[in-house]
C-alpha cells in the first residue's frame, strides 16, 4: 500500500495546508499540499463548499504551515473534541 507521501512528495515538510475541522460529523481535513499561503487560501473556499454540500454544517477553516501524518481525522475515533 502507498503511503501519503509517494503521492505528495512534499508531504511532511512544513508545507501549506488547509485543515477544516467539522463539527458533525467531528473531524479534521486537511487539504493540500500547497507552497505559499496565498495558494491555499485560494483553494480553501471550494473545499469549505464541498463539505457544506455534505451536510457538514458549522466547520472552522484555517490555513497553516503544518506536518499532518493523516488527511482525514476522526475526533471520535480519537477521543478528541471539536475546538470552540
């Protein structure tokens, strides 16, 4: 099996994500990679359609310079809760 780096070289090295945490279901997504904060703030808003077209509801939305070892994570399944 593949791992998220054979598909994006750049995974992990600090690059431009976009993570979008829901609060139902309570998960985190990240979206990218991307090289400059301009280029992922320009993709954010399609990504933030996308999930408001799955009936996500009230999601927060940030843009960071990050190392996410998982593109989708469930808060649930980590015992974590949404941020407020």
């Amino acid at each position: 099996m593949n791992s998220t780096a054979d598909y994006f070289p750049q995974f992990g090295t600090g690059t431009w994500w976009v993570e979008i945490t829901t609060f139902k279901p309570p998960c985190t997504y990240y979206f990218g990679p991307f090289y400059s904060y301009r280029e992922a703030e320009l993709h954010s808003p399609g990504y933030i359609e996308d999930l408001v077209k799955e009936g996500t509801g009230e999601m927060l939305s940030l843009i960071k310079c990050c190392n996410p070892t998982e593109l989708t994570v469930s808060l649930e399944e980590t015992n974590q809760t949404v941020p407020v």
